[in-house]
C-alpha cells in the first residue's frame, strides 16, 4: 500500500466542503499533482478483493488436490489475504474518525 499524503487529503476534503457548502473550488484534477484519494482508495480496495478471491480458489484447489498447489502456498496466500483485510479494514476506521472529528470542529 502506498503512503497517503495527509496534507493532499486534507485539500481535497477542504475543497469538497466548499463545494457542498455552494462555494468555488471544487475539485477538478488531483490535487497539487497527486492521484485522487478516491481512486486510490477503490484501488486498494480491489487488490484487497483479488487477494482473497486468490486465496479462496487456492484453498479450493488444494481441496480438489489439484497438482503444484501445496500447503505452505494455501497458507501464506491466506495469511496475505487476511493482512490486507486488516489494513483496509484500519484505512477505513481512521478515515471514519478523521471524518467525524472534522464535523465535530466549530465553524
């Protein structure tokens, strides 16, 4: 997973009030040069979604005792397909409080 620049985030979540609020400056390319969170964020979403749909056919394969998928391969795909559950599962609850401390701030 790559490094998410706090200060990009904090922009385009700046811009995306001011556009709700009726404001100017909403978001029309990435901000100062960088990838759109959200774009990012559906990314690793997917890699998240390949890497257990991998695992899940790794242990069906090993279950039909298909040729070349043994143990230890099973294991670890499974293992990584857990990890990185968990590291978008801790994405999404720091987003979440990010989120409800900025609607918590006084305007």
């Amino acid at each position: 997973m790559t490094e998410i620049d706090v200060n990009q985030v904090l922009a385009q979540m700046r811009a995306l009030t001011r556009a709700a609020q009726g404001g100017v400056g909403a978001p029309e390319g990435p901000a100062n040069g960088g990838g759109h969170f959200s774009q990012l964020l559906a990314e690793s979403i997917g890699k998240v979604s390949e890497a257990q749909t991998q695992a899940g056919e790794l242990k069906t394969a090993f279950i039909k005792g298909a040729e070349g998928v043994d143990l230890p391969t099973v294991m670890v795909a499974a293992q990584e397909a857990e990890l990185s559950f968990q590291a978008i599962t801790q994405v999404r609850n720091r987003l979440l409080s990010a989120y409800q401390e900025i609607m918590n701030m006084p305007v």
